[in-house]
C-alpha cells in the first residue's frame, strides 16, 4: 500500500469519523448504517462476529446488546479486549471444530445473530477474489446453521460476481427474508455487497 492510498484514506469521512469517535475501523460505520435499517441486532442479544479483527463491527454489536447482551468475536488474528464483561475474543479459524466448541461453551446455547464482515486474502484477481469470498460466505452460513436460534438474524458480506444470484436463493430457503444491500459506508467502485437475512428457519 503506497502514499497515495495513505493519502485518499486520511481523506475519507469514515476514516475520520472512526478516529474521531474512536470506532477500531471505518467498517463500524457499515454495521451502524445497516442495523439502523434494518433492526439485526436487539438489546439483550448474544451476537457471534466472525472474522471480526480489529474489532469495529464487534463494537458496535456490543453498543446495541448493552449490558445484558453478549458479544463472541472470533478471527485468527488477534483481537484487542474491549473492557467489559460481556465480550470474550476467540483466536482461530471459526471452520476449526475446535474454535466451533468454544463457541459453543461462551454461548450457553444458541446465538440470537451472527454477524461477518471477512474478506479473503485479496489476490488482485477479481475473479479468484469473488469465489474465495462465497466460500468464506458458506462457511458462514454453515456456522449459522449449528448456531443460529430459529428466527434469528444473519448479516454477511460476499463480493458480488458468478454465484451472487444462486447464494441468495439458497438463503431465501432457509430465512422468512433476504434482502441485499450496500450501505453508504461502503467504498465506492467496491464489489462487496451485504446480505441481511432475518427470521432463522433453519438450513434447507
């Protein structure tokens, strides 16, 4: 990443928002933008972040569950603690059985949401890009699908491209309503949308 992408990103609003209003990334504005649309995350709920490093989206979860809720961020980076006790980190690969246990255990039983915004490792190729990004997608689907509570909420981000059309059939099998969407935060000329998929059925 050179100077240039240094510069054009001190430039932008979110970044400086983010700073301003110490948020871990501009990315929690994403979060901010679609929950205020569309009501994923309720007070009181345990939410799963998947992919979660730094933390911004896992931040904002934790505004919205106040204090009764619960917030679960997994990531095989590290994830700084936020100081409160309603917030435990898991490092490791959330595909791992293992890491999936101990999902398992700080849940107590089913998630009310589960909430991704990870990206693959960017190639630069887009289309090598996109098919890494559904893969990570049905993974997460298929985390949703052992932890998910019937009626709860899903939010994911997949990079648009072949296969877009055939995942969101597959999700309108398995929730009430699908919607996607690109919240204002979201970079211009990005292929990334969101999917917001309300009211659990299980998977089909």
């Amino acid at each position: 990443m050179g100077r240039r992408w240094y510069l054009e990103r001190r430039k932008d609003y979110y970044y400086r928002s983010a700073k301003k209003h110490k948020y871990r990334s501009r990315a929690s504005y994403k979060l901010l933008q679609l929950d205020n649309r569309f009501h994923i995350i309720g007070e009181g709920d345990k939410v799963v972040d998947l992919g979660a490093a730094p933390g911004g989206w896992s931040q904002v979860a934790l505004e919205k569950v106040g204090d009764s809720g619960l917030v679960i961020a997994v990531d095989i980076k590290p994830i700084k603690p936020f100081q409160v006790d309603n917030f435990h980190t898991i490092k490791g690969d959330f595909t791992d059985e293992k890491v999936q246990g101990k999902i398992g255990e700080l849940l107590g039983g089913k998630a009310d949401v589960i909430i991704s915004d990870v990206s693959p490792s960017l190639s630069g190729i887009k289309d090598i890009d996109q098919l890494r990004s559904l893969e990570l997608v049905e993974s997460v689907v298929k985390v949703a699908g052992r932890f998910l509570k019937k009626d709860g909420n899903l939010l994911v981000k997949v990079f648009q491209g072949p296969g877009f059309s055939e995942l969101l059939k597959k999700l309108k099998r398995s929730f009430r309503r699908v919607k996607s969407t690109k919240p204002a935060s979201s970079r211009k000329g990005s292929p990334e949308m969101y999917i917001v998929c309300r009211g659990f059925k299980g998977l089909n």
